[in-house]
C-alpha cells in the first residue's frame, strides 16, 4: 500500500483509533445545529457589541497593574470577544482569568500559543518538546497524548484554545520564523504529526487552531517584521503548503490561522497580506477547502499587515476577506469603529458579521462558557506540573533520538572503558556528562566554550590519549534551537578532527546546524538530539549508555549526507 496516495486523516483515524473514547459531538459538527444559549446571548447584542465579540486583545501577567487595569476596561468598554494570554505565570493568569471574565457580560474566549505547551508563554510550566523534534517521533500515540495534556493544562487554567499546531511545512531551511516551530519537510510527516496533537487537544476538549494557512514553511522573511512573498504557482502550493491544512480540515479542525504573506499566484492585488485576502480567505479557504470553522488572523500589529495598510484600514479589510477573529488589533476600538463605519457604508454585510458572531459564540458553548464558573485559584502550579506529563515529555524525547550514524559502534562501548566525556558550546558540566559520568565510572570530564581558541582546546587534546574512549556533547547555549550556531573556528576544526577518531557525538540543537560542521559525515557515531533540554540529554546519555535504543528519523534534510528519514 503505498501511504502517499491513502489519505492521511485516514491514517491518523487508524493510528490513535485504538485510544480514542466516546467523545461529545466536534465543535465543527454543532455548527450546524440550532442552540438555544447561542440564539439568546446573539439576540441580545447590538451592532457595536457583535463586532467587538471579533477582536481578541492582549493579556499578560507579568507586566504592571496598570496594564492589567487598562485591558479590564477594554472589556467593559469595548465588549470583546477574547483574550491572547503572553508572557506570565500560571497562578497569576488563573487569577487575572476570573477578574476578567467577571468584567464581562458575554464570557470571554481565552486562548494562548501553545505549540510546546503552556511553557511557550507562561514560567512555572511544563514545555514539551518542539515540534521540530516531535517530527522525528515514530510513534504518533505519544504525540496524540500530548495533546491530551496540553488540554489538561489549558482548561486548568481558563483557556479554551491552542493557537497551536503549527502544520508549516518547513522546506527552507533558511526560514526565520517557523524552522524548529514546524513538524519538518515531509508534507505527509507534518499532516500525520500535526493531525495527531490536533486530535488530542480536540478529543481533551479544547478548540485548536491550524497555522499559518496557506503555509508560510518555505519563506525567508519573518512577517513580525516584514511582508514575505511566496512566487510559488497555485499548483506548488496547493500540492504542498495547503495539503497538511487540507487534511487536518477534513479531520475536524475547529480553527484555521491566517498568515501575513503576499502570494500573487492566488491574489495578484499590490502588497496584498493573505490576512486581508478574500480570494485566499473566503475563496480558498471556505470554499475550496470546504472550512466551516473559526478562522482567525495572525496577530494584526505585525508588520507583515500594517506596513502597506495603515490606520486601522487592515482590520476593516480583515473582516472583508472572511475572518472571523481579529487578534491583537493595533487599535481595536478605532478598528470596531471603522468596521461599524464600513457596515454603514455597506462595505461589509451585517450578515457576514453575525454569522461569525454565531461561530464565536457557539466555540463559547462547546468550551463551557455557557455555564459560568470560577476557577480555582490554589495549587494551580501544581495541577500543571503532574507526575504523568511530566513522564511523558521524557518518553517524547526517548523517542525523539535520533542516531544517524553508528547504529552498530555505540554497542562497542564499554562501560568499564577509560572515557572522556566533553561538552562543547557550554562552560558548565552538563546533565549530558553527569548522566554518563554515573555510568562511566572511569571517566573524566572536560567543557569547552563556544568561543574556545586552540590554547583551550590543546590542553584537552593532550589528556585525550589517555583514554580509550570519547564522547562528545555539541550544545546550543540559546534560548530556542535555531540555525546559525556560533562556534570558534577553532571548535571546528576540533570536531572535524575528533570526527575522523573514535569519538561518538550527540548534537543538543537544530539539525541544520550540521551542515557547517564539515566531518560529522565520517564520525563513528552521530546522534540528533533536536535541543538543549535536560529531558534530552537524558535520553541522549541513555543511548550511549545502550540503555535505550534510539529509533527517531530526521524530519528535515540538512544537505546529501544527512537527508530526510534517516537512518534508512
């Protein structure tokens, strides 16, 4: 059977059917019944108030009471629909969450970015592992679980929706903004994996939403800053970017993200974001693609929208192009304003409005909010901090390893073997040495920051022939795992040395990384640990240990001798 031309939500349906229980009806499929709570909240706002249910503002809650107080009167002034949580801590969010909410006459839709977790935004929180890492997972059923927990986390907490996965398919590897964010380059990978997080967070009940649509993996801009522009052909884009968004659509998505990029293939308007496209939006999205779900732009102060549609003009056109949610307005009561303007001028249908209002207010009920409760505001650290999630991010980054050379060296070490374990990119003994150093009880350690000349370097080298064995830790010391990892010329030409030896080598990064460290090719054993986190080293350490068997592939191609899948 060949898994190219078997539809994917048929893969995802057969490969966590097994674990799914009876869940109440998909928040796709109560659109298209009569609700009672929905028809009375909706008869009840005027104009003004419908259109403010369309804008989602800014929340955090590690800024000033200020800040706190003016988003409280925007509630209250400007009836809007929902909160975009940022920055700040579980405890505080929980509490700020029932103080907004009571500010409120319609419940407020709360939502956050959470493709690895809570920890995407808040501290004190669990962050499981990046999706690039997730990608290189064999066994989607862990991925499918942590979904489930993810949802566990949100609700907890008094969120009702993931602005997550991120189903871009990375196939730039130059791409600023999405790379270490995205499943891989495998459309299918990206589909399955995506589709999977999906299910889990929908099945654990909370509301998802897609992105970026149409895709924004193969660009080298990054629209926070700028308008990217894909010259891609309709058919390229259809057959590669949207088909993970087709698939995940067709599995039950409740909500799509729009991305800011210009596409002149599928809209040929000058400087025109895909935000603020209703060829793209309506066109494609609703009626090509058949979507019935909330649709809802990126964050509508990134430059990639406002920089050619100035004053408020981009919300208005926004709403033209058939989003449903605008977040994170430059201005959202100049934009409210404008909109009722437009209406009024007949620029934009009431009835357009309202049947996006309906869509709101319906993912208000099917998350709960048609019942009104407080939340909890004690133990809350500790009632997103369980024992089980957090065996669960472990099990992830086991399965994440991914050894794409020396399948058959690493059962040659020993562990009564006089060992030297070094890390490199690091001034600090790492969880990576501790780990092995427990094991390889005859063993010494060495460290060797990113910036270390030859001096440094020599004083290692002359101990090396001391030992019978060496295992080398490369770390990325950044907060994310990015391409373009600094490391001294001299560092290079180390691992390059070290390569064509009998040293074993397990890089704690972004796979791309690889391709600027010529003679990693020729290593005797290479292991792709995807990031920096103690959870992989730990499953990193386990592998050269022989403990655990490493059985992930990579998710992306790096150049011709490390390529995607592998190890074949």
């Amino acid at each position: 059977m060949n898994i190219k031309h078997l539809s994917l939500y048929t893969l995802i349906a057969l490969a966590i059917a097994s674990t799914v229980q009876a869940q109440k009806k998909s928040y796709i499929e109560t659109l298209s019944e009569p609700n009672k709570w929905v028809n009375s909240v909706f008869n009840n706002l005027n104009k003004r108030q419908k259109i403010g249910q369309m804008f989602f503002v800014r929340g955090l809650t590690n800024s000033t009471k200020a800040y706190e107080d003016s988003i409280g009167m925007v509630i209250k002034k400007e009836k809007i629909g929902g909160l975009v949580f940022f920055q700040g801590g579980p405890g505080r969010q929980t509490i700020l969450t029932n103080k907004y909410q009571s500010l409120s006459k319609v419940p407020l839709l709360i939502t956050s970015d959470g493709e690895w977790g809570l920890g995407m935004r808040l501290d004190s929180t669990i962050s499981y592992p990046y999706q690039m890492t997730l990608g290189a997972i064999q066994d989607n059923n862990l991925i499918y679980k942590m979904g489930l927990e993810v949802a566990k986390d949100y609700k907890r907490i008094g969120m009702h929706m993931n602005l997550a996965p991120d189903v871009d398919v990375n196939n730039n590897p130059n791409n600023p903004v999405i790379n270490y964010r995205s499943f891989g380059e495998n459309k299918y990978n990206v589909a399955t994996k995506g589709g999977a997080y999906m299910k889990g967070m929908q099945d654990g009940g909370l509301l998802v939403s897609i992105k970026h649509f149409p895709g924004h993996g193969d660009t080298d801009v990054d629209s926070h800053y700028d308008l990217p522009q894909l010259t891609f052909t309709k058919e390229r884009l259809d057959s590669l970017e949207i088909y993970p968004f087709r698939e995940l659509i067709m599995a039950g998505a409740a909500g799509v993200m729009i991305a800011h990029m210009n596409i002149p293939s599928l809209d040929n308007t000058p400087n025109i974001p895909s935000t603020l496209s209703k060829p793209i939006v309506t066109g494609i999205l609703k009626e090509e693609l058949g979507f019935k779900g909330l649709i809802i732009s990126d964050a509508m102060e990134m430059k990639g929208v406002v920089k050619y549609f100035k004053d408020g003009e981009a919300d208005v056109m926004g709403i033209i192009a058939g989003n449903d949610i605008l977040e994170l307005s430059q201005n959202s009561d100049r934009a409210i304003k404008l909109v009722r303007k437009a209406v009024r001028s007949g620029r934009i249908s009431m009835d357009q409005i309202d049947q996006s209002v309906k869509k709101i207010l319906m993912a208000k009920y099917w998350v709960g909010l048609n019942a009104k409760k407080t939340l909890n505001e004690q133990n809350v650290a500790a009632e997103v901090n369980r024992p089980e999630s957090i065996a669960l991010v472990q099990e992830l980054a086991n399965a994440a390893m991914t050894l794409v050379r020396g399948q058959d060296y690493i059962k040659t070490l020993a562990k009564e073997k006089r060992t030297v374990i070094i890390s490199i990119g690091t001034t600090d003994v790492t969880t990576f040495q501790k780990d092995l150093g427990s094991y390889y009880q005859n063993s010494i350690f060495y460290t060797l920051d990113k910036n270390a000349n030859a001096n440094a370097i020599a004083k290692v080298l002359k101990e090396l022939g001391l030992f019978d064995q060496v295992i080398i830790g490369i770390h990325d010391s950044r907060t994310r795992p990015g391409n373009g990892m600094a490391l001294s010329g001299d560092l290079k030409m180390f691992i390059k040395d070290m390569a064509q030896k009998n040293a074993v080598f397990a890089l704690f990064g972004n796979p791309y990384n690889l391709s600027q460290w010529p003679g990693l090719e020729q290593s005797k054993a290479l292991l792709v640990a995807y990031q920096k986190e103690d959870f992989m080293q730990k499953a990193a350490a386990a592998v050269f240990k022989n403990q655990l068997i490493a059985t992930g592939r990579l998710p992306v191609s790096v150049n011709e001798f490390f390529k995607y899948g592998m190890p074949y």
